[in-house]
C-alpha cells in the first residue's frame, strides 16, 4: 500500500530515545519538553511555544486564553478537520460556519458581509442579533498546511473587534511563519503520526503575547501555580511528555531534509500533471506545504480515480467532508455553502509523505492521466 502519509522516522529519532533513557524522564515534567519549546519557538520565530499532547489541545486552551466561554460564537470554515469544531464546543460555544474561497481558505468577503447584516455592535461587543450571542472570534484554517495572509486576517478581526486564532495544525515549514508577528496572533499546531514534523501525537501552541502564553500554561498544566499543588484555576492534563518531546526534537532536527525531499517530490507531480486540464493543482513552490493537492473537475473522475488507486495499492479517499452536513454538527448556524458543497468531493491528496519514491510517483502520475482523460 502507498499511504497517503506517515511518518520519517529513522537513526536521529532511536538516538534521542535512547538519550531520552538515560535522562531517565517518561512523564510531563523533564528538560526535553522546555528544550522542544525553545528550539521551536526560535525555528519558526515565536517568542515562546507550549509543548501540548494534541493539536485539539493547542486549540482548545488557545480559545480559552483569548477569552472564548459559553454561549459565544466563533466564525469557523465548515471545511476543515473535526478538531477545530471540536474545540469550539469544548469551551461551551457555537462555531458559526462560513463558506471558503478559491483558494480553501475562510471567506472574509461573506464573513464581513454576514456581520454587517446579522449583528450589532455595543461598545465594541458584537452580538447576533437573532441568536442573542456574542461573537467573540474568528479561527481561520490554513488548509492542506498552505501558506495564508495572516497580517490579511488579523487586520479583519481588528477591524471588527473579534479575536484571533490560526489553526495551522499542518503548516510545518519555517518559511510560512518568517514575518513579524503581532501580540494578537495566536497560532495551533499539530504533530500527529500523519503529520510532516511528528511526535507520534502532540501539538504546540506559539504566541508573543506573554499574557496569553502564561494564561495557556497554566491551564495545561491542571492550573497549577508556581507551586507543585498550589491551584489557582480549573485546568487541563494537557502537557506533552518526555517521549513525545525526545521525537519532536530529532524531527524539528531534520525538518529541513524532510522539506527538501518533499520539495523534490512535489515538483516531480506538478510535472506530471500540469499539462492534464482536467486537474487543478495546488502547489505553493515558495511555501512548501503538507500534503500535494489536486482538484478534479467532477465528482464522477474522484470516483473513477479512487477505484483505480485502491485496486492499485494506493490510499484515497476523501479528505475533509464539510462539517455543516456531519450530524454532531449541522444543527449550529452557517452561511450559504455554494463553494464548500461544490468542492469538497473533488479534492484528491496524492501521497506525499517523504517515503514516497520516485517508481511510486511515476505511477501515480501515470494512472491520475490515464483515467482522468483529456477533454
């Protein structure tokens, strides 16, 4: 089978589990995690990050911390995984579904639009006028690891008194993230097995407010004070562990030879295919995203295609279906879906993880322009 994703581990990742031994730390509490922090935080240029054991973790104490309680509403994309609703509902609010752009990212001209509309402003609290609750935030998703305008969306949620979290679970390349960052950007990562930097599972939460940093610590740590049983709020058992830490350090290591196999792998497909007019491809050359992503033109050639792939070995199936029409979820508010319901069913990964040679891609090449035929 060819997966679409799973992890590079290799020497670098034995070798800090065997360090990691000798140290003789297996729990949350342990040198290896405040070392991940630093060194992560300085790669991707944060002033400070927290080691979590989820990307769903990073998400739901970064909505708490920037004050996301019951009864709000958060402007959300329908089309994104579980875990961003999922914390959402965590913190006892609403996600507020919108519809995407082009480009898979969250649709400011209809979010803009639906404010203007739907709620009032009293001393810069936005409220829906029908439902009688409080917007309280917007959580852009930056799909497939894709790089987004963050200036763009803090910008907007300035604009209309809203706070801000970045769900950027996938974007694990430095360069998405070398631009000055302001105290009101707040940013959720993800390290699961599928993931181009892993842990196995875990996640960070990066900020360079320090009030909000401290505010996530706490909570991820039972909220405990600066004594060991000195508990200062209700908190979470959120923290990475030693083991986690000892993988995510030898990965952020080699991150940069995990990038640059996949920058190689990457061109081989756009080559490939980029004379097939049946295909849209979404490939950022400057920033390396997550996962190689195609659109098709109908739904019929995902169908005819997935056939093929799995008859084949290959691993395809549909990557996000849009939360609006999941049953725990399609009872919260949402915009018109026009783009989201056309799209979502057309969208094809292509194995992408660094493992994936070079015979195996000539193949997959080979079948996409094969069984998507020219028009």
């Amino acid at each position: 089978m060819i997966n679409t994703y799973i992890p590079f581990m290799g020497l670098e990742e034995k070798k800090n589990l065997e360090k990691f031994f000798k140290k003789n730390f297996f729990s949350t509490a342990g040198p290896l995690i405040y070392e991940f922090e630093k060194k992560f935080s300085k790669k991707f240029k944060f002033k400070d990050s927290i080691a979590l054991n989820s990307g769903t973790s990073s998400l739901h104490l970064g909505l708490k911390a920037i004050g996301v309680k019951k009864g709000d509403l958060v402007i959300v994309p329908s089309y994104t995984f579980a875990a961003t609703i999922n914390a959402i509902i965590y913190c006892n609010a609403e996600p507020w579904f919108f519809d995407i752009d082009d480009e898979f990212e969250l649709d400011l001209n209809l979010v803009q639009k639906e404010i203007n509309s739907k709620t009032s402003k009293i001393k810069n609290i936005i409220k829906h006028r029908d439902l009688k609750k409080n917007v309280k935030a917007i959580l852009p998703v930056s799909s497939f690891g894709k790089k987004i305008d963050f200036k763009k969306f803090t910008n907007f949620a300035k604009k209309n008194d809203l706070e801000i979290l970045f769900d950027v679970a996938a974007s694990h390349n430095p360069k998405i993230f070398n631009f000055k960052k302001e105290n009101k950007m707040n940013f959720s990562f993800s390290f699961n097995g599928n993931k181009t930097l892993t842990s196995g599972s875990g996640g960070v939460f990066s900020s360079n407010s320090k009030p909000i940093i401290s505010k996530v610590r706490t909570l991820a740590n039972v909220g405990k004070g600066k004594s060991n049983y000195d508990i200062i709020e209700v908190g979470y058992n959120y923290k990475m562990s030693n083991i986690q830490a000892a993988l995510a350090l030898a990965q952020l290591q080699k991150l940069k030879k995990i990038l640059k196999l996949k920058k190689k792998i990457f061109k081989n497909y756009e080559e490939g295919l980029r004379m097939n007019l049946n295909i849209k491809i979404f490939n950022d050359q400057k920033f390396l995203n997550w996962v190689f992503m195609i659109v098709l033109k109908n739904h019929d050639h995902f169908i005819k295609l997935k056939k093929v792939f799995n008859n084949k070995g290959i691993q395809l199936n549909y990557f996000w279906k849009p939360l609006h029409i999941q049953k725990p979820y399609k009872n919260f508010i949402r915009t018109n879906m026009t783009h989201t319901n056309n799209i979502w069913n057309k969208v094809v990964i292509l194995p992408s993880h660094p493992g994936v040679n070079k015979i195996q891609q000539n193949k997959i090449i080979d079948l996409i322009n094969k069984v998507i035929i020219q028009e």
